[in-house]
C-alpha cells in the first residue's frame, strides 16, 4: 500500500511488525468513524455551535472517548477541558430610546442602533441633512455630499447606498457607498451623531445584532426605521429632523469555548499535537453558504465531524500502542474555528504543555469526501519544515492521490500553530458544493476514505517519531490565502486576526515577499492608521484597502507593543 522511498522507515515498519503483536494495537475501522459521525453530525447537537448547548455535548462526547483510552487530561486544572473566553455577539441594552421632532419612537420596529455605534446619550437639536454622505477623493471626482455644510458638533442624516448611475453616469460610487466609509466620513468631518435611512427602493433592514468583531465609535449611530419616519409624517426620501435626543446602549455578550485536551505521554519529552476543530455553524452564522428561507441545522459531518472522527480514532490507536512512541502525543479537539480560530489560538498562546518541546502540528479539517475527489488528498504545509518536504516528496500511494502544497497558512486551525512558528500539516479531502449548508450530512461522508488519511497520518506520525534530524520551521509564500476578494484591487499580504478586540487591526501573520513583509511588518502589530485613513477594527481596514491602487506608496503606522512605527507599504 505505501511505498516509502527511506530505508530507515521501511526498516523500522519491519521492526515494529515484528516486535508488537498486532492484535494489541487499535486498528481504525470505517465503522468505529461511521460512529462518531452519527453522534457528532446528529440532529440533537444542533451543528455544535460554539457557546450553543450542542458545541457542549460534543465536548462532553469527546471528553468521554479520551477518559475511556485514558488519555491524561491536559486541559485546564488537570481536566479535559480548556475553555477560552470569547466575545460571542453584540445585543442590544435595556437603555435605548430615542424621541426625534418631540415623538418618542419604538425600539426595533422605528428604530435601531448600529452595531458600530458608541453606548451613550444624545441631545442634538440640530440634525444636518447630508444626502447620501459621500465625499470623494479629488482623484474619483468633484462628488461631495457634504460641501458647504457645517456639521462641526452636530448630528447627521444620510441615505444609505449611493445615488443612482443613471443620474451620475461618469462616477464611481462603489468605493464610497459602505456604511464603514460614510461613518468615517462624518466622523472625520466632526459630525457628534449619525441617523441613518433607508432609500424607499431598497429593504429597510440592518443586521440588529450580530457578530463581535465591530469597534464602536465614540459617538451615537441609528438606523431611523421607514416605521419610525411614517409615524413622524415625514418624507420618507429627505425627512426634516429638528430634534432628536435619546440613549444608546449595546451589550457584547460573552461566552466560553471549549477546547477537548488529551496526551498521551511518549520516552522523550518532544511533543507532536493532532488537532481538529469540533466545532460548527449550528443553525447557520454568517459564514453558511444556505440560501433558504427556512433555518436549518448545519450538521458539518464533513465538517468537521471526519477530523474530530479521525482524532479519536488516532487517539485509541496510540493509546494502545503508546509504549512505542518516543514523541508524546497531544490530541486537541477545537471549538470556535469557524468563529475564527477561537480555540486554537486559545491553546497556542495558553499551552497546557511546554510548547517549546512542541515539534509539530497536524490539522485534519474536511477529511470526507475522498472518494468523491476520485481520491485525492491534499495535504498543505509541507514547506514549513525542510524535513516533510523530503518526506512527502518520496511518497506515494497507489490508492491515494496525494497533493502536496507548501503554504502552511490557511483558513483552518493549523495557522494558529504556523503563527507560532510551529511546522504543520494540514490534511484536506476538498471543497465540495455541500460546504458550510445543511446538505453537509453523513450520508455523503466516505468512512473508508477517512481511514486512509488516519494511515497517511500515522504513517507520518510514526517517520517522525524515529526521525532523527532537525525539525526546523519555515516561512512559507503562501499559495492559498491570498485570494483576492472582488472589490480590493491591492494586497497587504498579512493575515487578519479576526478576534482581536482592542483598536486597530491585528496582522496575526506576515507573508513573506507582499507589502507587508516588504514594509517590514512583523507579526503581531496592529495597523491604526493608512494613510490618513483611523483603522478602529477590521471592517474600517477593509474599506480603507479598497481605496488604494497598485503602485500606491502608503504611510502604515503600526503599534508595536505598545511602541508605534512607522512605515511605507507599496501596494501590490
Ligand atoms: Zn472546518
Ligand atoms: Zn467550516
């Protein structure tokens, strides 16, 4: 079945034949992973959402398959579990109100606070009607919503969208139409309040509440409902506002994950993680890709139910061969990967062992559908340690079709650990159609496919355990992430920490050769200023790269532990 071009392996495989009786070591059967499955991706859990009642009895279920193999528990206070505190969403306070002519207006059905609104009490009596609230650069053209309108002090009300081509067809409004850019517009122009309304044509619904990862601003921004502006009397296009006075308040809603921590301990006291996120998107998030009205628990037996299976199937194999292992073995089951990363950043930067005898990681994230990609399996990261390079390069398996990529960052947990340095592997049977939507189910799921890969793991496993050579990160160019997202016609080249909660945007990693990197950019710092665009969070750091081109030469100033620094990125 493997061909393995070392001779040291083929030999220790002989060895290892011969000196254990095959019938003591756990064998990883598509049923044992059919099983798993069947709990993970069932109805009752719900799509094991983290922070929801499902992503609890996953862990329950894992931690219970580790106490059966007694694996020690390496989680927090010598328990299974390590939770990770996280920002789950923004609701909103018992204190908002808002009277605007002298008429106080309902909560919701009239009104509304936006997410990116500062928690505070307004008293304006002077509400500046400012259209669409766009100003452009001169280079865009001579639009300016805002000429010859003092607003210094006093609230704003703009129309959301921009307006119609057919009446401007020479400008484009695309760059300047974002919420996040007109906020920063009447902000930067001195505006203490925004309202905003919704053009009759389109819908009139803003998310209410939602995902944490906005800064608020320092000042009251509303949403005045078509609602709220009918019960008024007025133009629903241009409304006259002479008063408005009230209080905002929106809540983050804290929550905890829970990361399954087991180890198994080996002769030396390097250690190599097997890890796999249990986590999902419940009855859909903003990351499910389902379009149908109906709410529909996303099962993720794909994802990532056949990682978390083949975990906890390696878990039992090892367990009943441990006295064979030099390495010692931690195996990690995530929650909140689909939150970005939550668990594994956790661990990575709060190892429950010496993470400086971490040798490498191993991800397996979508491991289910190889016999739907006529057998193929990728696995990314190799470049990240000279070593997997030469190993992956001699091998080659007559039922697999093998894949092999460099890059060692990607949109899965491995990241976390390349961000500290740590070679990894990522293991990945492909995209497929069901990805991130109901359809993800068991009954696509190919178990003996999963036990495959689980060998291509132990096969690695095992090489490395006896491999005496160096095992020395490597930066890796990354192939993957660097997709370019429609509106931006630039690239940074850094990697965005999207859980960071202070001010600013966090490069949770620099690629190698792009801007970034050239600029001298390290990891870790946070971006508050490009150009003369304020970077608050990761939306204003979208929204300010969209307004550069390739070639731009931009001031990046950046907060270093607590020191800021300066620096030109050329955008790319
Ligand atoms: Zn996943
Ligand atoms: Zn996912």
């Amino acid at each position: 079945m493997r061909r393995q071009l070392f001779t040291i392996a083929v030999t220790l495989t002989i060895l290892t034949g011969a000196t254990f009786a095959s019938e003591t070591i756990y064998k990883i059967t598509p049923d044992s992973v059919e099983k798993h499955i069947a709990v993970l991706a069932h109805d009752s859990l719900e799509g094991r959402q983290v922070g929801e009642i499902g992503e609890w009895k996953a862990a329950q279920y894992i931690k219970g398959i580790f106490q059966s193999i007694e694996l020690e528990p390496k989680g927090d206070d010598s328990t299974y579990l390590q939770s990770c505190n996280f920002i789950k969403r923004i609701d909103l306070g018992a204190k908002n109100r808002l009277t605007v002519n002298g008429v106080e207006l309902e909560i919701e059905e009239e009104f509304l606070p936006m997410l990116q609104s500062a928690s505070t009490s307004f008293d304006f009596s002077e509400v500046v009607w400012v259209d669409y609230g766009i100003k452009m650069e001169e280079d865009d053209g001579a639009y300016d919503d805002y000429e010859n309108k003092d607003i210094e002090g006093k609230a704003v009300l703009v129309k959301r969208f921009a307006p119609s081509s057919e009446d401007n067809p020479h400008i484009d409004f695309e760059k300047y139409e974002s919420l996040t850019n007109k906020i920063n517009t009447a902000i930067k122009l001195g505006a203490a309040g925004i309202f905003f309304i919704t053009p009759e044509n389109e819908n009139d619904t803003l998310m209410a509440v939602g995902p944490a990862r906005i800064n608020p601003k320092d000042i009251p921004i509303v949403l005045l409902r078509r609602k709220g502006l009918q019960k008024l009397g007025l133009d629903l296009n241009k409304p006259l506002i002479t008063s408005a006075t009230g209080e905002t308040e929106l809540v983050k809603t804290r929550d905890t994950a829970y990361n399954v921590v087991g180890y198994i301990p080996g002769n030396t006291n390097s250690t190599i993680i097997i890890g796999a996120h249990y986590d999902h998107l419940g009855w859909g998030s903003s990351a499910s890709h389902y379009t149908g009205k109906e709410p529909m628990i996303h099962n993720g037996a794909d994802d990532n139910g056949s990682g978390t299976a083949a975990i906890l199937e390696l878990a039992r194999h090892y367990a009943s061969r441990s006295e064979q292992l030099n390495y010692s073995v931690l195996f990690i089951a995530f929650s909140g990967e689909e939150e970005g990363l939550i668990g594994s950043k956790h661990f990575a930067s709060h190892m429950t062992i010496d993470s400086s005898k971490v040798r490498m990681m191993i991800n397996l994230d979508m491991i289910g559908r190889m016999r739907e990609q006529d057998n193929g399996l990728v696995v990314f990261g190799v470049g990240t340690c000279a070593a997997f390079k030469n190993y992956f390069d001699s091998l080659s398996y007559d039922d697999i079709k093998l894949t092999v990529i460099e890059g060692g960052i990607g949109p899965s947990d491995h990241t976390a650990f390349y961000n500290r340095k740590i070679p990894v592997m990522f293991f990945f049977t492909g995209a497929h159609e069901d990805y991130h939507k109901p359809s993800d189910d068991i009954d696509k799921i190919d178990f003996n496919g999963i036990v495959q890969v689980s060998h291509v793991v132990t096969d690695a496993i095992d090489y490395f355990d006896s491999f005496t050579g160096e095992l020395a990160f490597q930066r890796t160019k990354d192939e993957k992430s660097s997709r370019r997202r429609g509106r931006y016609s630039v690239t940074f080249g850094i990697m965005p920490d999207y859980v960071y909660e202070g001010v600013g945007l966090r490069a949770d990693g620099v690629i190698p050769d792009r801007p970034g990197d050239k600029a001298g950019m390290l990891d870790g710092d946070v971006v508050v200023k490009m150009g003369k665009y304020e970077i608050g969070d990761i939306y204003d750091y979208m929204d300010a790269l969209g307004k550069f081109r390739k070639g731009d030469t931009c001031a990046v100033l950046v907060d270093r532990n607590g020191e800021q620094v300066n620096l030109q990125v050329i955008f790319e």
